[in-house]
C-alpha cells in the first residue's frame, strides 16, 4: 500500500517512513506543502499522513485539494498542536483523525490500519482467487491451498499488483511505481531481480500460477496450465 508521509522533521520523517516500510508500506516522503500537492495530484495514495506546521504554510490547506481525488484517501494529521481548537479545526477541515506528538508509533500503525480498513472504497475482504492462490486485498493475506504464504515488502507489492490485474498485462512502469517511493533509488534491473525471486517462490509453494512477462512491455499473473 502507498501512503505520503508529510513532514519536515527529516529524522523523524526518515524514522517513521522505515518502521511503515517494515509493515509492508511503500512511503512517499516530503517536506513541504508544495511537494504535497505536486506528490498528491501526480499519484493515488491508499492514506496521507500530514504534519500540521509546514515551512511553506498549514497543511490544513491541502486538505481541499485531497478532497478532489477519487478515491479520496483517508488523512490523518501528526502534530504538536495539542490544544483542543487546533484538534477540532484539523478535523473539520477534512482529516480523518488527529495524533498528538509525541505518539507511540503502534498506536499510529493501528489507527493507519483502521482508516484503511474503513475507507469507502477498500478492497472486500473476500479474497481473490488465481490457480491455488488465494488473496485477501484488504488483509493482504496469501495462501496456497489455505497454507500461509510470507513474502518480502517489495515482493508483496509486486504480487498485490498483479493479482490485481490478474490475466493482463501490467507495464513495468507501473509495477516499480507500487513497489517503490519517490525517494527510492532503482536499479535497472531491479523489477526483473524482483520478479524472478517472486516467480520462484510461487513456484517452489506449488501455487499453480504463471508469471509471465511480455518483453519490452511488463508482466502478467495467470492460471498454469
């Protein structure tokens, strides 16, 4: 899942981006108003994370502008703006949730987690199925004939984005767009290395799915024959 980290604080924004990559988010990291917008308007983010005092202005002013993407994702505001005023102004403005620091970073994980899940257009939690693959959009489970599968963050992204598509080609372009952040640097051969170790592992758990690539162009999920 891809969120946008809004913060000017570059050890707590680098600190914060690593402990989410760890749960399996691909972050987008920026420091400014201005970036937020340009990040926001050439990107879809499952859930922005925003600091409240910016260099460049209040990020409550971002908030009509997030309110014109579709889907619209769910905003939650890190300040120390403590004071009730400051907390009911975020929210009427547009946020859907509100985290006082200093926070205990499980406590924002759970409420991250939370408004994912609550969103209007989350992912039903009845899973897709693709040979003996089975998996959970919203959860992000994925089992081979009900045996839990773990895959690496990058490898998890890679696969969320094929099962989604499953049975099209899905260009590469877009795939290191879901696997990496803005700040990410990538390798040339990054996705093939990737896809390679992803296609191995389906097969060695008996998964009775094709990864098959279309050169030039990208990759697709299918049924094996």
């Amino acid at each position: 899942m891809r969120i946008l980290l809004v913060e000017d604080d570059r050890e707590l924004a680098a600190g914060l981006a690593a402990r989410l990559g760890s749960e399996g988010y691909v972050v987008d990291r920026v420091g400014n108003l201005g970036d937020a917008i340009e990040a926001v308007i050439s990107n879809v983010y499952r859930a922005i994370l925003l600091d409240r005092r910016l260099p460049d202005g209040d990020c409550i002013s971002l908030l009509p502008v997030l309110a014109t993407r579709k889907p619209v994702p769910p905003v939650l505001i890190l300040s120390a703006l403590d004071d009730v005023p400051d907390r009911v102004a975020g929210i009427e403005a547009g946020a859907d949730d509100y985290l006082v620091k200093p926070f205990a970073f499980e406590e924002l994980r759970a409420r991250l987690l939370t408004r994912i899940r609550r969103a209007p257009d989350r992912p039903a939690e009845a899973p897709v199925k693709v040979g003996r693959l089975s998996y959970n959009l919203a959860t992000r489970d994925l089992q081979v004939d009900g045996v839990d599968l773990h895959l690496p963050r990058r490898e998890l992204a890679l696969l969320d984005t094929l099962v989604r598509r499953a049975g099209r080609v899905v260009q590469r372009e877009h795939l290191e767009a879901e696997m990496y952040g803005i700040d990410d640097s990538i390798q040339s051969n990054a996705l093939e290395v990737h896809v390679s170790r992803l296609r191995r592992r389906l097969l060695d758990a008996n998964a009775g799915v094709l990864l098959h690539g279309v050169r030039g162009v990208g990759y697709m999920l299918k049924v094996a024959p």
